[in-house]
C-alpha cells in the first residue's frame, strides 16, 4: 500500500488529468486550425501530441499517485488488489475519481483560454453509434490489460512509452479515436472543437470504458493469476521512499598507514 499522503497523490491526479485533457483538446483546436481541409493530418497531429504528452505526464506524476488519470484504472487498481490487501482502498478511489473529473473539466477550459475561445463550452459533436461503443471497449480494456501486465512482469518503468503508444495507436484502430477514460470524456464535454464530445453520447461511452476495464481486467487475471500481488505498483510505483542521505565527507582521504 502507498506511504505517500492522500492530498499529494489527489494534487498529482487532478494536475495531471488536467495537462492530459490540455493536451488532447489543445493539440486537436491546433491541429483544425493548421489543417482545415484534412481530418486525417489533424488526427496524426492530435494524437502525435497525445502520445508524447500522456508519457511526459505518466513520468512526471507517477512517482507521486500512480499517473492513473483515469477513473477506470484506479477503481480496477482497488478491484483487483482489494482481497489481497494491495491497491488502493475504495474511499481513495472515490477521492481520486473526484480529482481526475474536476481535472478534465479544468484541463479543457484551460484549453479554450489558451486558443481565445470562450472559456466554457459544450460540444455539439455528438460520437454515439454502436461501433463507437464497441471501440471503448476495446480500447479501455486493452489498456488496462497492459496497465496490470506491465505491473505484474516487473516492467511499470515501461509504462510511460508503453501507455503512450498504445493510446496513440488506439486513436487509429478504434472506431471512437479511443477516449478509454471517464474523466477525459466529461472534460471533452466542455469544449465545442475537434476533440469534443457532445454530453448525449457521454453516457454511453463510459458505460462501454466500464465494460472494457472489466474485460481487461478479466484478461489481466486469467494470463497472470498472481496480478493482485502487484496492484500497487499501477500505472507505476509511487511508495514513498524518501530517506535522508547522511551528508558526504569530500576531505581527502588519508591513506597514511596506521602508526
């Protein structure tokens, strides 16, 4: 179980969320704005921007909390590890599922600011179909089967790469661009632009991201049965292991032999 107090890792949840959701809302106004005419260059600009950004944020914020940014993973962090007394307990996940969501909706208001759009938003840009659907399936459970994978091989220092590439990739193989998180899907409510998403399709998205973190975690369980062991250590480890270092003696080091 984590050592490091609650309110810093809730810090790094929201902080993180927030960058997250900027960089995804951010990049896809640039991205319309510098290619008007072709959705498919504003897809490989708005997840190129994604898949560097999500890295850079999982290896700065998770030391601190995890780098969950995800309402999904953390409650399959408690879901996973809660018989076997690792993961985090169930009131942190509440704590940290209200940090991720307030981040998201910050992190798109941040956005439009930034582009001098108006400030508060709601999409118009409705995503709901079945293969869409379909899509948060996949995508949601494919990475939190490689969240918990990852975790139990001994590999989390991979994740930053690992869930940053998987992420962009999704955003061309699943049919929804591959949203796989509740409180990036409620920040994307609040901007009218590219990455938006209009609040009668909200709904229904996270209700496929909870279908999907069920199957990978059913994934996760039936390749390594021991994962639980290793709940603690999602998306990355984050025990505090601070110590005071005694301080260094520089003098020279007297090799005279003893009288």
């Amino acid at each position: 179980m984590t050592t490091i107090p609650l309110p810093r890792r809730l810090l790094a949840e929201f902080v993180g969320t927030a960058l997250l959701v900027t960089v995804v809302v951010g990049s896809g106004i640039a991205a319309a704005a510098l290619s008007p005419d072709n959705v498919g260059l504003q897809l490989l600009e708005n997840s190129t921007a994604t898949v560097f950004g999500l890295a850079v944020l999982i290896l700065l914020f998770g030391p601190v909390s995890g780098a969950h940014f995800n309402p999904v993973v953390s409650a399959a962090d408690w879901l996973l590890g809660r018989r076997a007394g690792t993961g985090l307990p169930a009131t942190d996940v509440a704590a940290y599922t209200v940090a991720q969501i307030a981040g998201g909706v910050v992190g798109a208001v941040l956005s439009n600011i930034m582009f001098d759009l108006a400030a508060f938003q709601i999409s118009s840009k409705d995503r709901i179909t079945t293969g869409h659907l379909v899509g948060e399936i996949v995508a949601t459970a494919g990475l939190v089967a490689l969240i918990f994978a990852l975790a139990r091989t001994g590999r989390a220092a991979l994740s930053a790469a690992s869930v940053g590439a998987y992420i962009g990739a999704a955003y061309w193989f699943t049919s929804s661009t591959s949203f796989a998180n509740p409180a990036v899907t409620i920040g994307r409510v609040f901007s009218d632009t590219f990455a938006g998403i209009a609040p009668g399709s909200v709904t229904g998205f996270i209700a496929a991201q909870l279908v999907g973190g069920l199957v990978g975690l059913a994934l996760v369980t039936a390749l390594y049965p021991d994962a639980a062991a290793t709940a603690d250590d999602a998306v990355v480890p984050h025990h505090d292991t601070t110590t005071r270092s005694a301080p260094l003696d520089h003098r020279p080091a007297d090799h005279r032999s003893p009288s």
